[in-house]
C-alpha cells in the first residue's frame, strides 16, 4: 500500500469516526441536532 493510500484511507476513517460520534450525540440529545440544523438553516 502506498502512503497516498494509507493517508486517504486514514482520512476516510477519521471522517466516518467523526459522523458516527456526531450521530450518536444527536441521538442522546436530540436537541443539540435540532440546535445545529435551526443555525445552518437561519444564517
């Protein structure tokens, strides 16, 4: 495996971890997800 290739995939990891845990935390407190989308939608 090349480095361009093990960097990559280590991103693509480090982004899927990332998506997972905010998931999670909008599925324990779902008004930090609600919170989140009332910001991207209002500014």
């Amino acid at each position: 495996m090349t480095p361009w290739k093990k960097l990559l995939s280590a991103f693509a990891l480090g982004a899927f971890t990332v998506i997972v845990l905010l998931a999670l935390g909008a599925y324990v407190n779902p008004a930090m997800l609600i919170a989140f989308a009332n910001l991207r939608l209002c500014n």
